[in-house]
C-alpha cells in the first residue's frame, strides 16, 4: 500500500498530450466519456433543429417552408441522428465515465478500442448529415429520404442519400460493437475483489444487458443495410419480387435490430433510475434481484417481438396472435421495474432536487409509453393506430420522456461528481418544469390526431387537423428552447460553480461516491475490496 | 347497448365541444386562414365507425383505453401519495426495506402481478384473438372483390367481375397547396374519380402495388392494409351505411406521400349497378377510340390532359423536373430520339419503351399497365411537342395496341 501510494505520488496522474492531441490520442474512460457526452449534446441539438423545421413547416396546413422531398429527408435524418448520434453515444459517455468508478476498475478494460470507438462517430455524422450540404452545391438530392427505416423498394429507389447513410450506420454499428465489447470485457474482468455479479450495480447490470442486444442484433442491421446496397448497386434482388425477393423481408429484419433497438436506448437508463432514487429517498433500491432479472427477461423479450412493428404488412393468424402475446408478455417483466421504482421511493425521505424531479418525471411519462405500448400490441386496434401520429406520440414518450429525460436525470445527478462543482439548482429546476410542460404539449396533441387519422411522415395535412398540429408546433419550439437551459446549465457548471464534497448527494451509496470530486485523472489504481 | 353507445357519444361530444371551444378562443380560425366550418370537425377519438370491424376496434379501443387509464391513475396516485406523505421536510424517516419480508409483502408485491397477467391475456387478450380471426376473415360470404394497386402517388381500382379499372388521384388544386388560394373543405382528401362501392355487401380488398410500398387506409372502415409491390395482400369491408369516406395513404411512399387520397362513395346497390354500367359504357367508348385514326391536335390536347393528371408531379407542368431525381422532358435526349425503328417496333430504352415499360430501379413506372391506348399515345405525341420539344411527330393509338 505504502508503496504504491510513493509511486504515484513520483508520478503525478495527470501527464497527457496539451491541447487537442490529449483529445485525440486518449485512452483515460474520463476523457473518452466526456468527448461522448459532449458529441451526444451537439448531436441532440443538431436532430433537434431538422425536426424543428419539421414542426414549423406544420404549423399550418399548406406547404410553407419546404417541398416534400426536403421534409422527407429532414424527419429521417432527425430520427437516426438522435438514435444513433445522440441517445445512444450518451449511453456510452455514462458508461465510460462511471462504469469504472461504480466497479472499482482503474480504467476500461480496452482503452484504446475505447479511444476508436469514440472517433468513429464524427465520421459518421459527417456522412449522415453531407447529402445536405452536397445538395446545395448541385451534387445529388439530398439526405436519406426514406425515414429511418430504410424501407425497401423505396429506399433501392432512392438518391446517394440513402448509400451514405448506409455508410454511416455501419460506422456507427461497428463504434457501438466495439464500446459493447469494451463494457462487456470490463464488467465481467474488472470489478474490484469481493464484487460479485450480484453485488453489481443495477447501472451496470442495464448496460450489460444492453450490450449484448447490440451484439446480437447490429450486425443484423448491418447485414440488412448491406443487402440492401447490393441491390442498389450489384445487382441483387433481395428485395426485388421481380427477382424472387421480397420487400417484407427487408422489415424482418430491419425489426429485429428495430425492437431491441429500443431497449438498447432504454436499459442504461433503467438502469440508473434505481441508483437516482435511493439517493434521493434516502433508502435502499428495492427488489435488487427483481429488477436484474427483469433486465434479463426484456433482453430476451426484445428479439421475440419485432413483427408487431409491420402488422398491417399482412401475415398469416397464428403469427399475428403469437407476435401480439409475446408483445404484451414484456409489460410483465416491465411492471416489475415500475413497482420497484415505486417501492424505493415509498416510505423513504424524499427531497427533490432536478435528478429526483426528472426520475420522477420520467416514471410518470415513460407509464404513458408503456401503457399505450400495451394497447398498441393489439393487432386490431393497431390497424387503426399504425403508421399514424398516434405511434409518433407513443415513441416519442418512450424515447424522449423515456430516453432522453433519462439522459438528464443522469446528467444532473453525476455532474457534481464529473465537474466538483454544483450546477445551478434553480435553473435546473425550471428547465425540468419547462421540459415537462412542454413536452406534453408538443406530443400529447400528436395521440389525437393519429386517432382522427392523420397518417405521420406527411408534409401537409387536411384541415381537420389544423389545430393540434399548431399546438405541437408550439410545444414543439418551447422544448426546444427550454434545451439551452440545459446546456448554458452544464456549460457554467463546467466552468466554475460551488465547490462538492465527495459524497455530493446526501443519500448517495457506492463506491463512485468515495472517490474525490471530480476523480483523480486515474481512479481506483489499487482496486477497493467489497465485504 | 345501443342507448348506452349513444349516451357516451353525447358525453364525449360534450367534452369535445369544451375542448374545441378553448381551441378556438386559443386558435381563432382567422389566424390560421381556414374556413370556419373544418376547425369544429376534429374529435378526440377515432372518427365514426360504418363497418362491423370498425365498430369492434372503436369498442375494443375505448375498453383498452379505459383499462389503462385507471392503471395509470391508480399506480401514480400510490406515488403521488407516497411523494406527499415520505418527503424529508415533512419529517419522514426512511425505512430500511430492500425487497418484500415476510408473507403479507410477498402477498402485495405479487398482486400486481397477477391483475396485469389477467388483463394482457384474459381481459385484452380474448377479444384480441376474436377481433384478429373476424378482420383476417377475406373470404366467407365475400360478395365482391375489389382490387386496389398504389402507384406513386395514386391508386388504381378495378372490378374484377364487372370488368372496370381506373385510376384515382388528388384532386385539390396545386394552388391551394402552394397557399396561393384559399383551402377547400375537403382539402388533400378529394380525388378526382372515387371508388364507388355498394352498401351492405361484403367486398373482399385485393391490394398490390407497382413501384414501393403504400397503405390503404380508411380510418372510419377500421382498415389499414399495405400495398406490397410484388405481392398480393387482402382485407375486406362492409359499409353499412351510405356516405363518403376518405383516407390516405399510410405508409412513407416518396415524395407525394402525402398526396394520395383515398375517397369511397358508399351507396345502394341498385345505384351501384347503374354506376357500373356508366364505367363499362365508357370503357367501351375509350377502347373504340384506339380503333380510330386521331389528329394530331386531338392528340396533343388529350395528352396535355393524360400528363398532368399523371406525369406532372415528378417531371412538373414545365416538363423541367426535379433532376436529378426526376428528368427534365425539356430537350431531353430520350424524348427527342427516334420514336420506332424501321419495322414500327419498340427500340430499347427509347421514349416509348419508358412510357410504356419504366425503367427499372426508379419512381418511372410501367405505364402500359394502368394507361389506355389513346393515353399512352396522346401523351406520347404530346410529350414530343411541348416544353420545347419540336420532334413534329406522333403516334396513334392503333399503334400501341400493337406494340403491347
């Protein structure tokens, strides 16, 4: 012990490259997190901006601001930018950032897989988003227009957009396979002596489950995406019914990646729900081995049920009856996770600072998702509620009440630990009342219309729908502003800010916690013993 | 039953017109440049039901909407309470529990469980099943068949039995589109020709398409069902009672998605069967016109016609396009090349062989399938005549009768 205290103290922790090298060439979890974290913020904003063009161009029936060609490319490009550049990567920015400090490792397991996995996304979302810029110059039409999912034959029909944003999630696929593999190696390698799988964190339980969907089903994606390019390009007819293909293929497996995709952005943050929550009530997460197993069975849930996101593509009776019980099946594992929330919080002692306000929030925003979930297994009923803007609600509440409201509770709860210095509780607190406010009035609108029937994806509508569609415009602009809250918040806590303990939560247990704020550039250089 | 459905419309209607009042008052029509009379229409659920499925999935959807509502209240109101009751400031110690201890807890945490089970698949789960069986049931009693094919961005319908086709597009002005003139009633859901279809019969709906996937949807028929290039896919419904309905299409089909209605006249049989000898009537004067040897003006105003119902949207009135996506016509290389070769047949990749067969990979459809002899040709001729285009030659329908 003695020893190695000398050591490091004749060797000061922090020796880096200045400047820009020490970004480029790092291979600290701290560095790599932050530069995740940092890329998911300007990505957020970037998907943000295409779909506010979005919503001001529906702002009133009529086209306005933009042909239907642009408007088409923007909704899809939004969705994989705040997927794949956004969600996801601030996923992996927590992971880096905690997953050592939570299990007592001195670093992840892989740093320099760590440091490439990382600078595959700039590329990336360069690819992604250069159609636009190339368009203006006259070269090509554009980004991808076909929404996210690729459907095929319109998308084999598609311009150049659609072969960069092949590209680009292939990159994007082989950066997440690489951070899974990394998270996978150092959970199962390097917790610290006497932390055994079920002395864990349940953060990091969530993030091992979501590591191995992302192995499981990517490369699925990516060979469905490669197909696809050969059909473009080569030849091929997979999905070609001409040839012998058929277009439905396309969507099973574009689906299979599809649904445990969803779980892939959700796990990490149902997984650090139960750490906000025992910090903030001030007592134990409840139901620990419940909520692992429950982790466990939506993991394999997740790959049983993806048909029920084509329905209306027609299929035979038993495959509609089995792919809507099976869909409904994952509302038990997920009541599981719901109760356990619920049973931390009772009987503890509360306080609500922004992390606790946002958990809370996204409890009662993510039941909207689950329960209109439930309801949309239903095969008949879902005729009526699919590929309308009742789906649009319904997912933007799992994934922006669910997702990214996640994200922030996680945020707000570790930047104390990240910076040393308290953010500012107020402005926190409003960009918490904003954001749930205006939320609910961007896309609670959004399940009426798709009940009166307005198809999603449609640059211009009926009149009929003219009212809703201004009052999510509305919501729509108010969310977004309400965003540089947030990051003029992260930004001045960064910078300076009241000095925080060790502890910084009053309520807050493990090991993270033990460490100094913000942690030595290398932490847990000799591993913590667990009792 | 019936009293009590309607006592719940009335109620709900009630509340709808609160709503809409404040809406109002919030969003005055005038600000939004609308008429008056489209702001009242929109509602809170789904639209009047007018087919037996339809009816079962609006019953179906308010007993789920129910059960999730009082699910979502009960489970927040234990939380809202216990955030009321278990806060710091209100003095409450925390307690040490990390999972259930002993047989009551056990008893209490496993409840839930119980009562979720029994809704997804006894309470949910069995008109589910019942309502699949009934909606994937195409064939028992079906009275009549109607075949509907999407086609970027229109859709074609036809008869089978009674031998009729034709195809149906927006009918909404581009200039209301444009905002360059006020909005119709019916905007962007009214078609130039509707399908029409008889009341109290069972019509089994055989859907296809020709370029990418599209969605037939008409929300007050319960039914939405994609149109699969390639593949024949099935639904069926019986309107019950005569009006006319209209739908869009669902499914993300390029760039006019969005402009591709569905409109159904739903009417007695007795005038269903006039209307169906009207179409055969015409159909016949159409198909005698390809016997007749046209003028070149008859051909050129036709054209003019056939291309702007059908070929506008991509290649635009201008015959300039959208390049690269969508050619220019105007001094295009295709279109000024020869027209046949030397035995009056079709030369690969020439101007007619694109009309007539598209070009594979591309939004440029095979036209031969859903044009008649005098379309093909009218808009052919006048296709070689306009926008610049000075080729002075034409083709008549006889021709492409034969070159089919």
């Amino acid at each position: 012990m003695s020893t190695a205290t000398t050591h490091a103290a004749e060797h000061p922790a922090e020796h880096y490259p200045g400047g820009l090298m020490r970004w480029l060439t790092t291979t600290n979890h701290k560095d790599i997190g932050t530069m995740y974290l940092t890329f998911s913020l300007i990505m957020f904003f970037v998907g943000g901006l295409m779909i506010l063009a979005v919503r001001a161009e529906l702002f009133q029936p009529g086209l306005q601001l933009m042909q239907p060609e642009f408007f088409n490319q923007l909704i899809g490009v939004h969705a994989l930018v705040m997927i794949f550049a956004a969600l996801m990567p601030a996923a992996t920015g927590f992971a880096n950032w905690m997953l050592p400090l939570m299990i007592g490792a001195p670093d992840m397991a892989l740093p320099r897989l760590n440091n490439w996995g990382f600078w595959l996304l700039p590329p990336a979302a360069i690819l992604l988003t250069l159609p636009f810029t190339l368009a203006l110059f006259g070269i090509g039409d554009g980004a991808i227009a076909t929404g996210w999912t690729f459907y095929a034959p319109l998308s084999v029909q598609g311009g150049m957009g659609v072969d960069f944003a092949i590209l680009a999630v292939h990159i994007l696929g082989i950066s997440s396979i690489m951070g899974s593999i990394n998270i996978i190696v150092t959970i199962f390698n390097m917790r610290a002596p006497g932390m055994t799988m079920m002395k864990l964190p349940l953060f990091a339980w969530g993030w091992l489950i979501t590591a191995f969907l992302l192995i499981a089903t990517l490369p699925v994606l990516a060979g469905a995406v490669t197909m696809l390019l050969t059909d473009r390009h080569f030849g091929t007819h997979f999905f070609d019914a001409a040839g012998g293909g058929d277009p439905i293929l396309f969507q099973h497996l574009f689906w299979f990646f599809g649904h445990p995709e969803v779980y892939i952005l959700l796990l990490p943050v149902w997984g650090l729900m139960p750490h906000v929550l025992s910090t903030f009530s001030r007592k134990p997460a409840y139901g620990y081995k419940a909520q692992v197993y429950s982790f466990i069975a939506i993991g394999l849930l997740s790959v049983m049920v993806w048909a029920h996101h084509f329905f209306t593509a027609g299929m035979p009776v038993p495959a509609l009856i089995y792919f809507m019980f099976s869909t409904m099946a994952i509302s038990l594992p997920l009541a599981v996770l719901f109760f356990c929330w619920i049973a931390t919080m009772w009987k503890g002692a509360m306080t609500f600072e922004t992390p606790m306000l946002f958990a809370v929030g996204f409890i009662v925003l993510f039941g909207i998702a689950g329960l209109t979930g439930l309801i949309l297994a239903d095969v008949a009923a879902d005729a009526q509620y699919h590929h309308s803007y009742f789906v649009v609600a319904h997912f933007h509440y799992a994934l922006f009440a669910g997702g990214i409201m996640g994200v922030m509770t996680g945020v707000y709860y570790w930047l104390p630990k990240w910076t040393g210095h308290m953010y500012s509780e107020k402005l926190g607190k409003l960009h918490f009342w904003l954001t749930v406010i205006s939320f609910n009035l961007t896309f609670l609108p959004q399940f009426f219309l798709g009940l009166a029937g307005m198809p999603r994806r449609i640059p211009d509508y009926a009149l009929q729908f003219a009212e809703f569609n201004a009052i999510s415009t509305l919501g729509a602009f108010i969310l977004g502003l309400s965003q540089l809250l947030f990051a003029w918040n992260i930004w001045c806590c960064v910078r300076g800010g009241q000095k925080v303990d060790n502890q910084v939560w009053e309520g807050a247990e493990g090991l993270e916690w033990e460490l100094s704020s913000p942690p030595p550039h290398h932490s847990w250089e000799i591993q913590p013993v667990i009792k | 039953m019936a009293s009590c459905t309607l006592e719940t419309q009335t109620a709900r209607n009630a509340d709808v017109n609160l709503v809409a009042w404040l809406l109002r008052s919030l969003f005055p029509p005038s600000a939004l440049l609308l008429p008056g009379a489209a702001s009242a229409a929109y509602s809170f659920n789904f639209p009047e039901p007018v087919t037996p499925i339809a009816r079962e999935t609006l019953h179906i959807h308010n007993e789920f909407m129910l059960i999730i509502t009082v699910l979502f209240v009960v489970v927040f109101a234990i939380m809202i309470y216990s955030m009321i009751k278990h806060r710091k400031s209100s003095g409450h110690a925390p307690a040490t529990f990390a999972g259930p201890t002993g047989a009551l807890q056990w008893f209490w945490a496993l409840v839930p469980f119980a009562i979720l089970l029994f809704i997804d698949f006894v309470l949910m789960g069995i008109p589910a099943v019942k309502a699949i069986i009934n909606m994937e049931d195409t064939q028992t009693k079906a009275d009549m068949v109607l075949k509907v094919t999407g086609m970027q961005w229109k859709w074609q319908y036809e008869y089978p039995e009674a031998g009729v086709k034709f195809i149906s597009t927006l009918a909404t002005p581009r200039d209301q589109i444009s905002n360059a003139e006020a909005k119709g009633e019916h905007y962007l859901l009214e078609v130039d020709k509707p399908v029409v279809l008889p009341v109290g019969k069972k019509v089994r709906v055989l859907l296809t398409s020709t370029d990418v996937i599209h969605t037939w949807w008409v929300p007050q028929f319960g039914v939405k069902r994609d149109a699969i290039p390639g593949f024949l896919r099935e639904t069926w419904v019986l309107i019950e009672k005569p009006g006319i309905y209209r739908g869009q299409c669902a499914e993300l089909c390029g760039k006019d998605h969005g402009f591709m209605p569905v409109v159904v006249h739903a009417v007695p049989e007795p005038e269903y069967l006039a209307w169906v000898e009207t179409q055969k009537a015409e159909a016949k004067a159409v198909a005698g016109g390809a016997e007749r040897t046209w003028s070149k003006d008859e051909l050129l105003v036709e054209g003019k016609a056939v291309y702007e119902k059908v070929c506008a949207a991509c290649h635009q009135p201008d015959g300039k396009g959208l390049p690269p996506a969508f050619p220019a016509l105007a001094g295009s290389k295709v279109v000024n090349g020869p027209l046949l070769d030397m035995n009056g047949k079709v030369i690969k990749d020439s101007h007619v062989d694109r009309v007539m067969h598209g070009k594979a990979g591309t939004a440029m459809q095979a036209f031969s399938a859903s044009l008649s002899d005098v379309e093909l040709a009218a808009v052919i001729t006048y296709e070689r005549n306009s926008f610049g285009n000075q080729m002075g030659d034409m083709i008549q329908p006889a021709q492409i009768k034969s070159l089919r």
